[in-house]
C-alpha cells in the first residue's frame, strides 16, 4: 500500500508536491472517487488512480535525465496558449521521447541544468528547501560590483518572501558594463536569483544553472541532454541524507 501523493509520484506524473496540489484540488480519483486527502492508502495492483482525466500507473523504470535547457522555453509540459515554446517543443525538437517531467524551473529567459524524471521522490528532494540541495548559477549582471555591494551580496539580503544569503558567491570577472559573478544557494523562492540581484541594484543580464547537488552541465552544449549517472543520483542522494545504501 502506498499513500496517494506517492504513488503519483512514483507514477512520474508529478512531483509529490504538485501532487497534493492536484489532490486538493480534486484533480484525483481512486476507483472513480474524487480523493481529497493525499495519505488516502492506495494499492498499485487493484486500485485504479485518475489524474486529470488520465489513469496512471507505476513505471517499469526510473528515468533520470540531465538537460541544458536554452533560452526562450519555458519549463513546463504541454503547449502554451500565448504560443511560447514550451518543454514540449524541446522535447521533440531535441529527441527526448520518455515521459519525464522538471524536477524544478528554470525561467524563459535563462539556461542551463534542468533535471528530468519520472522519480517524484527524486524530484521532491531536488526541489525542497529543506533537503538544501544547492544549485550553482554562473550570473552576469549590469553594472561593475562595487566591493561595499558585495560584502551585501554575500551578508545577504532580506527580500518580500524572506531572508536570503547565498551558500557562496564569488566574483569571477568584471567587463567595462557588467559583472559576471558565480552564486550557490539552495533556497527554493521563486526566481530567487534575479530578485536578490534586482534588490542590490544589479539586474541580471544572463543566467545559467551550472550545477544541481553533484549533478552538473560541465562540458554539455545548449539543448544537449545526457542520461544522468548512478553514481550523480547516489552522490545528490547522500547530499540530502537520503542515501540508503
């Protein structure tokens, strides 16, 4: 028996957090009943699971899959009605053909590492603050950063949904208009990057994702995607403190 949220995890349909948006919401159905609590017990041999219409079951394998995401798409499955491009396009466009899904986002405008699963526990740890996954940016921002602004940078800064300092930040090199700049965190705020630089007065011009916990980009080009290794998968699990061996 599992609980609800965890077998559409496990399903790779979503995370387990979207999965109890989705429950909540009274998205999900269990033997044709509209199921609200998400530790509702389900059996994966007898019981049949909806999800927004679509019945779901447990994969026969677990998928892991490391992308250089490039600009211009947004992180999300399916079409978009303003006629952005979408994960969907990229998908197609690049080759990608196993039902995965982001485990996390990365904005329309910027680029790089964007992890791709059927595993929502994977995805749950990958994602939640509290796991404290760090996620590595290479930053350029407008303006060259003045010494004072960057003892702010690295004190950190409060902004309207919390205090936010970064794990490490360094300062890789200064052109005549902008600073290029190397930032870890592993807070889970929404574009936290953009609105911490935003708040100092040095709006980002370019954002790249280098580096999930030991997952990384190094050497992979723009819309390029690899199987991600076991050895990444156990190495970002020991992270978390969720390794079992």
């Amino acid at each position: 028996m599992l609980r609800l949220n965890r077998f559409i995890a496990q399903s790779g349909y979503c995370s387990r957090r979207k999965a109890d948006e989705l429950i909540f919401t009274g998205k999900v159905k269990v033997n044709g009943e509209v199921i609200k609590e998400p530790g509702t017990k389900v059996n994966p041999e007898k019981d049949i699971v909806e999800v927004e219409g679509k019945k779901i079951k447990l994969p026969d394998k677990k998928l892991y899959i490391k992308l250089y995401k490039p600009r211009g798409y947004l992180t999300q499955l399916g079409r978009d009605k303003f006629g952005r491009k979408t994960l969907t396009d990229l998908f197609e466009e690049i080759g990608i053909k196993e039902r995965v899904f982001p485990a996390g986002r990365l904005d329309y405008e910027s680029e790089g590492l964007l992890i791709l699963t059927n595993d929502g526990d994977f995805a749950n740890l990958i994602m939640h603050p509290s796991k404290k996954i760090r996620k590595t940016y290479i930053v350029e921002v407008k303006g060259r950063v003045r010494s004072d602004t960057f003892r702010r940078m690295v004190k950190g800064v409060k902004l309207e949904d919390g205090f936010v300092r970064p794990d490490d930040i360094k300062i890789l090199r200064k052109k005549k208009d902008s600073t290029v700049l190397q930032i870890t965190i592993h807070t889970g705020q929404k574009r936290v990057v953009r609105r911490f630089m935003k708040t100092l007065k040095h709006p980002v011009l370019k954002l790249i994702r280098t580096k999930i916990g030991k997952i990384s980009v190094d050497g992979m080009k723009s819309g390029e995607w690899k199987y991600i290794t076991e050895k990444e998968i156990k190495d970002t699990r020991k992270l978390a403190n969720l390794n079992k061996g």
